[in-house]
C-alpha cells in the first residue's frame, strides 16, 4: 500500500469520527432551535459530499445513519378521530 492507500484510509477514519459526533449532535434536545436544526442539515449535507468518494462502507453506513436523522419522526396523533397520545 502506498502513501496514498495510507492517507485513504486516514481520511475514511476521520470521516467515521466525525459522523459519531455529529449523530451525537443530532438529538433532539440537541437540535431544538431553527438555527441548530440548519446547523446539523449543513454538516449532514457536507459530510455526504465527502463520503461519495470513500469506498470505506463503515462511511457509507454513517452517511445513510446521518441521511436518517433529518427525516422527521412521524406519530400517529388521532386514530378514527379519537386522540391518541
């Protein structure tokens, strides 16, 4: 493996660092304001764009890990028109 094999795999553990700690900072008491949701998008968006040239699937993993928690969470509220909690 030459240098570049040894700075590919380097890259590829950083990108798993940095994808654990931003799905640490993906919690929902974490991302309570507008300006924090945004915040996570753009560090979500930034870190797929690094993983689309990684063939590390552990980044792969983390990216669609990441991709999940932008989707919002759904719940049934009502249920035949009575409430549910």
């Amino acid at each position: 493996m030459g240098k570049l094999g040894t700075i590919d795999i380097a890259l590829d553990e950083v990108l798993v660092n940095l994808a654990t700690i931003v799905l640490r900072l993906s919690e929902p008491d974490v991302t309570r304001t507008p300006e924090a949701r945004r915040a996570l998008v753009q560090s979500v968006h930034q870190y797929a764009v690094c993983a689309a040239r990684s063939t590390d699937p552990r980044v792969h993993e983390m990216k669609t890990k990441l991709e999940e928690t932008l989707k919002p969470s759904l719940r049934i509220v009502a249920s035949d028109g009575v409430k549910v909690q």
